[in-house]
C-alpha cells in the first residue's frame, strides 16, 4: 500500500472517529485514485476502534460508527470506473462489507450480553 493511501486512511479514520468533517484529497495532497480507497481501509481502522471502545465498556458511538461504515460501503459501491483508475477498488469494497457484518454482529452481541448483566445485577 502506498504512502498516499496510507495517509488518506488515516485522515478519513480520524475525522471520523474526533467528529470532523471528511478532509478533500486536494487538502491531503492525495491524488483521487488513492484517496478512494482510503474509505475502504478505513473501514478496517473503525472496527479497530469500536472493538477497542466496547472491551473499556463504551458503547456510546457504536451506531453512529456502524452508520458511517454502511455509508462508505454504499457510496463505495456506487463507484463504476475501471480498475485501472481506482486501483483494486471493486475488490477491495466487496472485502469490507463482511468486514461491517462481522462488526455489527460483533456489537449486537456485545450488547446483548450488557443488558443481560444489567438484567442479572452482576
């Protein structure tokens, strides 16, 4: 993976997870075919970080973050350019929506198991 897409990742990653707006790849220096796929590894970071958030107990962002994965996906898939320009981008987003469907199975399970400890006082 290249150093572009590297940076574009990690810019999409943070605006994402301190609630900023997505940053512009003219912003980042990025050109338009690495940035793209940023989102997708993004994806990756974000359930990184919401695994890490429910193991401390936080499950206050866990919609929120699984609402902005399901975006990029979507607008991902609305991506028809050959993959000459986008560099692996097809594959790539087809490998992240079992990435989502790991990630939402894994909270709703984290969050059954909450509220059944409420519900048993331990």
């Amino acid at each position: 993976m290249s150093l572009s897409k590297e940076f574009a990742e990690g810019s999409i990653t943070f605006a994402l997870i301190v609630e900023r707006e997505l940053p512009k790849p003219e912003t980042r220096g990025v050109d338009y075919a690495e940035y793209i796929n940023g989102p997708c590894e993004a994806v990756g970071e974000l359930r990184r970080y919401l695994l890490d958030s429910m193991r401390r107990g936080d499950f206050s962002r866990c919609e929120e973050l699984l609402g902005a994965m399901d975006d990029m996906y979507g607008t991902l898939m609305t991506m028809d350019f050959t993959e000459i320009i986008t560099h692996g981008l097809r594959r790539t987003t087809d490998a992240i929506r079992g990435v989502i469907e790991r990630t939402v199975g894994d909270v709703t399970i984290a969050l059954w198991q909450k509220e059944l400890e409420a519900k048993l006082g331990t």
